[in-house]
C-alpha cells in the first residue's frame, strides 16, 4: 500500500512541478516572465490555475497519508539501522578500499629536537630570479 501511494505521490508531484512551470508569470518579479506565448489566453490561466489548486490538494493528502502510514506501520524501522554495523580499526572503510599509498605504522608523538622552528636554516635565493632580495 505505501508503495503504490509513494507512486501516485512522484506522479502528482512531477504534474505538479510542471504546471507551475508552464504558467504565466503574472507579477513580473526580477523583469522577468510576461509577455506573449502560448499560454496567454485567461481561459488558459483558469484552467492552470485550478489544475495547480487540485494537484496541489492531493499532493497534501498524499504527504499526510505517506506520513499516517509510516507512524502506524507494523515494523517502524529507523534508516540508521540498515547500516551494516563495522569495528573501528578494522581498515575496511571507504577510503581503505580505495587503494593508495599505506598509512604509517606509527606516527611519533614528540617532534625530534632539531626539527624546531628556529633550527631550520632558510634556502638562499638563486641570484639569476626575478625576487628582490629585500636590500
């Protein structure tokens, strides 16, 4: 029953999304829409009019008979419970099977100490480049 109703709901929306476009702009927000086409007619626009009135009702409905359905069904599931559930550490994920290059083995927790900001001796400058110096 709530897959046959999911599928007059798609079908009322897509008519839905359709009808809208195919209407006359009728304030002229942004200087844009107006003019003549082929929809310029009143009687069309009644009939437009009323089509997105009705489609728009039983898009309603339908949102509140998908909504009473999925509260009173039989098994409420929640979509965080379909995951399969994984170990952490286990170097299955996404990423680890996407190939690439391995992770280290361990990582050191201090930094070695000649590795200190101020330790590090600045790069000369090639003298045939195009960077000022700064003197």
């Amino acid at each position: 029953m709530q897959t046959v109703l999911i599928v007059i709901h798609l079908m009322i929306v897509l008519a839905l999304v359709g009808i809208v476009l195919i209407q006359r702009s009728e304030g002229g927000g942004l200087g844009i829409g107006g003019g003549s086409g082929f929809m310029s007619a009143r009687g069309a626009a009644n009939a437009l009019t009323r089509t997105t009135g009705i489609l728009a009702a039983a898009f309603f409905i339908t949102s509140l008979a998908l909504g009473i359905l999925a509260r009173y069904s039989e098994s409420p599931t929640d979509i965080l419970d379909r995951i399969p559930a994984q170990t952490q550490g286990t170097g299955s994920g996404v990423l680890d099977q996407l190939g690439g290059a391995p992770a280290p083995a361990s990582a050191p927790e201090t930094a070695p100490a000649g590795d200190a900001a101020g330790d590090i001796p600045a790069a000369p400058v090639p003298s045939g480049s195009d960077v000022p110096s700064g003197q």
